[in-house]
C-alpha cells in the first residue's frame, strides 16, 4: 500500500480540459496552442463554416476582412488589391491566402472603421466587404457616414449543428472542464441553445466561460458559469491570458 501510495504521488497532474467553441478551421489551431500550454482542448465547432463564391464588382479599391471565414471565398482577383483585416490573426491568413496588400487594425469593427476611413480617400473607389449572413452593418454604416461606397457582399454561412457533440456532453456531466472559449457571439447563441435542448445548463457551475468580447458574451449570461472573463482585446492571445 505504501510503496503504491508513492508511485501515485509521482503521477503527473492532469491537464486542464478546455472546451472550445469555435467553428474549423479556427479550432484546431486554438486546440494546438492549448495543447502547447498544457491544456487538454475539447473541440466543440458547434457552427459550420459554409463558402458562398460571390462576383466582384468593377472598381474596388480595397477588401474589408472582419473575419477569416470570408477569406476563402474571395477570389484571385483581389489578391494584388490592399486588404484591411480587423485583426492580426485575419490579417496573417489572409497573407498566408496569397493577398499581397495587408493592412491590420490589430483590434475590433471600431478600429478597422478608424484605419480605413484615415487610409483611403471616398474618391479613391468602392470598398469590398465580404461577411456573414447578418454581418458587417456596422462597419458598413460607418465607412458610408464617412463617404466612402461600401459593397457588402455574403460569402459564407454559419450553420449550427443539431445536437450537442457526445464528448462536450459527458465532460460536462462528469464535471472535468475547467474553462470553455467563445469566439463569436453567434458561437456563443448556439452554445447555449444547445445546452438547454440537452438539459446541462447546470453542468456549467464551475466552468469559466472566456468570451472575445462583451457583444459575445450576452447570450452567455442566462447560464450559471463560475465567472465569465472577457478577453482585454478580441482576440485568442488575449483570451489565452484569462487561462493562466
């Protein structure tokens, strides 16, 4: 008993689990870098990305990116024009997307309206702005208050899937998550629809939930988490820190 006793004080800790409720190919890479701070992640994509091709009007003098998911969607064409992505993370996979002219406001909607309207001239041409269904009215409002033509355009849809994955199900039964990340605020809606449809609104009690942002962390707020953290900037750096 005693020589077991020792064996078991060795044991390494178990990671921390994460639950990650994040569309791909987004989850994956958080799940990487949960792994390389020694966390398990739980991947939960509960949203679909789908592509939705679209034609690019004559005359545009850049592209708008408030999200990665519009990326793939954006034909080559527009690569040798000047992108300005919301963030750095945009900004990076559209670099990476063969884009050649990448600017990044390095924050959120606000920031990217600010480096837009004090970059380019209304004269200057129309500005893309490929989103989401229901995405982008803000940004857009904006820029056409400051003069400028802006194209919206819907190059994908977020679909939700019907029922909450069996692995995000039992760790939550058993009690093992110590935290769940938010993405999106329509991540978060879906989430939590979920969670009532399985009848484990309960089963969050002592989970951290990690929100990008306070808009995303609305619909978070009618469960019973342990806290809810809100990450200092939009985006996963500054929602890692919450972790630690």
């Amino acid at each position: 008993m005693l020589d077991a006793a020792i064996r078991s004080d060795k044991c390494p800790p178990r990671p921390k689990c994460i639950l990650i409720a994040r569309p791909e190919p987004g989850a994956t890479e958080t799940a990487s870098r949960l792994v390389l701070l020694g966390y398990c992640p739980i991947v939960v994509p509960v949203l679909e990305i789908e592509t939705r091709p679209f034609v690019v009007p004559d005359s545009i003098a850049a592209t708008l990116l408030t999200s990665r998911n519009a990326i793939a969607a954006c034909p080559p064409s527009l690569h040798r024009r000047p992108v300005f992505a919301v963030g750095s993370a945009t900004a990076a996979r559209a670099t990476q997307a063969g884009f050649t002219q990448v600017m990044s406001a390095d924050a959120d909607a606000h920031a990217l309206t600010r480096l837009v309207a004090g970059t380019l001239s209304p004269a200057g041409g129309s500005l893309l702005l490929p989103v989401g269904e229901g995405q982008g009215i803000e940004v857009a409002t904006a820029l056409r208050a400051h003069g400028f033509h802006v194209i919206r355009r819907i190059a994908y849809r977020a679909k939700g899937i019907t029922k909450l994955p069996e692995a995000a199900a039992t760790h939550l039964r058993e009690r093992t998550l110590t935290a769940a990340m938010f993405f999106s605020g329509e991540s978060s809606r879906h989430f939590v629809r979920l969670l009532l449809e399985a009848g484990l609104t309960r089963t969050v009690r002592d989970v951290e939930a990690v929100s990008i942002s306070a808009k995303a962390a609305v619909a978070l707020r009618v469960l019973p988490w342990r806290c809810i953290g809100i990450a200092a900037k939009p985006n996963q750096d500054a929602m890692l820190v919450l972790l630690s």
